[in-house]
C-alpha cells in the first residue's frame, strides 16, 4: 500500500510540475546577463567628461527587432530603473521568454548585410537617457568598454547565427562577421575606424555613455 501511495504521490506531483506556468525569466539564470553599470556623459570622443544634465534622469531601454539599426520597434522587456547616482542594474535573464513574443522574421535595411541561417531572428538592445518629466532623449546612448573606451552593441539572437557583409561607409571599410555560437544574448564591437564589427566577452566595466546629438 505504502508502494502505491508513494507512487501516486509521485505522478500527482509531476502533474502539478507539468500544469505549472512557464517562467519568463531565464532557467537557468545567465550569471554574465546581469549588467552594473553606470550612465556617464562625455564628449564625442567617449573620453573627455562633459557636465550631465541638471535635472533628474530615467532610463528607457526597448528593443529593435529584425535588424540591428533603425528606430526602436518593440519596447521595453524589463524595466530598468536608474538610480540617483546614475547607476543601475540591467537583468536580461528577467522575462527573458517575453523577447521570444515580440521577435520578427530578420530583414535588414542594409541590403549588404545577410545572417544564416535566414530564418534566425535578432533584435538589439537600444537604451535611451531621457529626463524624467519628458520624452526627449538628452544624448545619444552607447555602451563603452570603460577600460578601453571601446564601443559596443548589445544584441540578441534566436538561434545559431551568423551575421556578415561588408561596405565602404564615410571612407571607413567596415566589415560585419557576427559569430553567434548559441541563442541569447552577446556583446559586439564597434569599430570607430575602419574595421570588424565580431562578438567579444562581457567587458568587466561597462558604462551607458550619453554623448552630445
């Protein structure tokens, strides 16, 4: 009897595990998916500090899908908020299976660009400053590697991918070769100059840096 009981105690909670909602948060969590950073306001150049906005400030951080560039054509995931010494904690593992929802097939406006296979979808991370009693951003937001003032994109894929293309933009030859290994989310350089747009591990100190528009 005691057989019995234990094994429909068993199937009763398997049951229950089975019927249980889907978490929208990563399972499990992605330890380096967890930012502290900082918003900080240099010149063009990424380096030079320049005096922030004297009024208070919020982050806004949604999401573009389909392509790496354009305006902003999902909004927010997860709010962020930022806190009065203008630092704040961005957790991508939260509804993490909510990205998945407002995913669109990949069509790039930039015709020299192509991903493989086609069917991957991406998105990219685009935060915006703005003051809090408004909706105007007061600079142009990038993610900097604080250590080498490197520029980043943060971005998103579905799946296996790989983005590639090339082009002559500005007198700058730039060329793309974004190597995801697996879904999720990944940190890609910028280059200022000419050079390789490729996938790099976290930086250890990343800043949200507003530059002048």
């Amino acid at each position: 009897m005691k057989q019995v009981w234990t094994g429909t105690l068993f199937g009763l909670v398997a049951l229950l595990a089975a019927c249980a909602p889907k978490s929208e948060d990563a399972v499990p969590p992605h330890e380096d998916w967890v930012i502290e950073s900082q918003v900080t306001f240099p010149e063009k150049d990424g380096r030079s500090a320049r005096p922030g906005p004297n009024e208070p400030l919020r982050l806004w951080v949604p999401y573009i899908v389909g392509d790496l560039y354009g305006q902003p054509n999902a909004g927010e995931i997860s709010p962020v908020a930022l806190r009065a010494n203008l630092t704040f904690t961005m957790n991508l593992n939260l509804r993490y299976n909510a990205l998945e929802r407002v995913l669109v097939p990949t069509a790039f406006q930039e015709k020299w660009m192509s991903i493989e296979p086609k069917d991957a979808r991406v998105a990219r991370v685009s935060p915006f400053v703005m003051p809090v009693q408004g909706n105007a951003p007061v600079g142009t937001a990038e993610w900097l590697d604080a250590d080498s003032g490197g520029r980043l994109m943060l971005v998103y894929v579905d799946r296996p991918a790989r983005i590639q293309g090339d082009v002559v933009y500005e007198g700058r030859s730039l060329r793309f070769d974004i190597n995801a290994q697996d879904a999720g989310y990944l940190w890609v350089r910028q280059p200022q100059d000419s050079g390789e747009y490729t996938v790099v591990p976290r930086p250890k100190h990343l800043v949200l840096a507003v530059m002048p528009n």
